[in-house]
C-alpha cells in the first residue's frame, strides 16, 4: 500500500513462523478491514476462519513480516503456482504494511524479501493491484514490476466495481 523512500533500519524482515500467527492474523484483518477494495479476501469471512486454518497459511506459503520494536507492521508472501504448466509463476500476495509504518521502507524490504525468495524457484513473479491503489503501484514500478494488463471487474465490495491492474517482473 505505501511508497517507500529510504529503508529504516529499525525495520527487519524476517519469515512467520507459528509463533507470529496471531499478529499475523490481527494484522491481515485489520488491513482487509480498513481496505476492502484493495484485497480479494473479505474480513469478515477470514475473521471466521479457525486457528489451524491461519496456521496452515503459514505453513503452505513462505510469509515475510517486518517488524520494528518488535511489532509485526508488514507482510508480504510469495505463493508459487502448483503444476507442473505454472510452476514457473510466483505471486506477490498478502502485501500489507501498517499505516504507521508507511513511508519507512517496510514495503520495499518486504517485496525484496519475496524477490529473493523467487530466485531459482519461479521464473516470473506476478502480482494484482487494485486500480485505484496510486501509492501501491507506484512502489511496484519502482521494484521493477510492470504491468501487463488489466482485470476489469476482479473484485466487487459492497456493489463497487474495483479493476486491478496485473503487473509481473523477473526476480
């Protein structure tokens, strides 16, 4: 969600481990709360989810977090296709960082922490943004993505129409 300038190095960025489940679970509602438009998942419908069902997130797909003074204030993950026709794609999915945290450089490090991540396992990575989200994509295109085409109608909130933009880049 933010643009990122310079890095704080109080960030640090590091993978969820069972032990981050529940500031993982606070943090990814919160921001599906105050973002509707800007995620496909809904709140409410995550909220219900039993604890093992936010375990098992953690468990299937690599989670980064960043966290300053110890508090999770980002994630962002890397979810490769399954098959053997898309297992070349990754995807950038489940990027959040806190609105405290904007502007520090949480966003970037979580994006080149999934980069990373990518190389030797995914030949391109992909990524969905909504439409409207100007300091979301302007981020990307700074991390090198570049978008490749448009989602009309990719999600609905509420009766609103919301297009994503699809972006990928070689990690």
């Amino acid at each position: 969600m933010p643009e990122d300038s310079a890095g704080d190095p109080a960030i640090r960025i590091r993978q969820l481990t069972a032990a981050d489940v529940d500031a993982y679970r606070a943090l990814r509602l919160a921001g599906l709360a105050a973002h509707p438009h800007a995620f496909g998942a809904d709140a409410e419908e995550e909220a219900a989810w039993p604890m093992a069902d936010w375990l098992a997130r953690l468990e299937h797909r690599t989670t980064f977090g960043a966290f300053t003074n110890d508090a999770l204030v980002g994630t962002a993950a890397l979810a490769i296709e399954p098959g053997r026709k898309h297992a070349h794609c990754g995807h950038l999915v489940g990027m959040y960082v806190a609105p405290e945290a904007r502007g520090t450089g949480a966003g970037r490090a979580l994006i080149e922490a999934v980069l990373d991540l990518a190389r030797g396992r995914v030949e391109l990575v992909r990524l969905s943004v909504a439409i409207a989200n100007a300091p979301a994509i302007a981020l990307y295109l700074a991390c090198g993505f570049r978008p490749y085409a448009v989602d009309p109608d990719a999600i609905r909130v509420e009766g609103v129409i919301v297009d994503d933009i699809l972006m990928e880049r070689r990690p």
